[in-house]
C-alpha cells in the first residue's frame, strides 16, 4: 500500500504542475507490474486547447503504441472520467488506483459536462477484469484542486 501510495503523491504533483501552467490539476502515472515507472502525463487541455488531453491519455502517448501494459497500474490524482477510464481498458492495464474521487473534486473546482458514471462502473461495463482503487489519502488528494481554484476561480 505504501507503494501505491507513493505512486498517488507522484501523480498529485504532476496535477500541481498542471495546474500551475493553467490547466486543471491532474496528473497520472503508469506503473510496470514490477514497479518499474513507464510513463507519466500530466492534464494539459488549456495548453494545448486539445480536448482529449487529459491527464491519463498523455500517460497512454507518452508510454508509446509498443509499450506493454500488461500487468501495469496508472496511478491518477483524480478519478478518471468516462473517456480517460475507456482507454485504459483498452490499454489492458491491470488496475486503476486513484487519489481523489470526482464527486469530491467537482464539488470544489465545478464544470461542465460532468458524467454520472464513475470508472468503476465504466470498468465494469466492460469485459476486462481490472480492479479499481479509490478514493485514497483523504483531504491531501484534494488539495491540489483549492490551490488550483484559488488561483483561476470557479468554472461555470
């Protein structure tokens, strides 16, 4: 659990540094079943005004196409969204540990389109046999999201 634990505070910070180039703070790590780091992503969607470029798919293109997953674990600061927690399924990874929940983050930063399935349930939807993790370390996992709306306020 340490491990994990780690690997989560990895990803915070990750999502505090997205979150101070502007973007909403989410950052994930992708771990080899060894706990060998593959990848890490940051959310990046202000920046690049690339919708899609959430946090755990920049981890899935920075891994690269011929990266194995078999066996991995992506490690997100936030839970992942329908779209982001789809593509790890199809990624074939073998677990989805998250920090904090969307519930929890939405209430504080807000916005739109939000999504009544959780990655849970969109795992679960599926065929793949991946277990999901979260939420882990309590208030910590949320404070990336206060500084992140002290310094852009709240969204519409």
């Amino acid at each position: 659990m340490q491990h994990d634990n780690d690997h989560l505070r990895r990803a915070i910070a990750l999502g505090e540094e997205a979150g101070r180039r502007g973007n909403r703070p989410f950052g994930a790590v992708i771990v080899a079943a060894d706990g060998t780091t593959i990848a890490e992503g940051r959310n990046e969607v202000a920046a690049s005004g690339v919708v899609t470029a959430h946090a755990e798919l920049a981890a899935l293109t920075a891994a690269g196409p011929s990266a194995d997953l078999t066996g991995a674990t992506v490690y997100a600061s936030g839970e992942p969204c329908p779209m982001c927690s789809a593509a790890l399924v199809w990624a074939g990874v073998a677990r989805i540990v998250f920090a904090a929940a969307e519930a929890d983050f939405a209430a504080i930063i807000g916005g739109h389109p939000r999504f009544a399935l959780g990655c849970a349930e969109v795992v679960g939807a599926s065929d793949a046999e991946i277990a999901v993790s979260g939420p882990h370390l309590g208030e910590e996992a949320l404070v990336p999201f206060r500084r992140y709306l002290e310094t852009v306020g709240p969204a519409a």
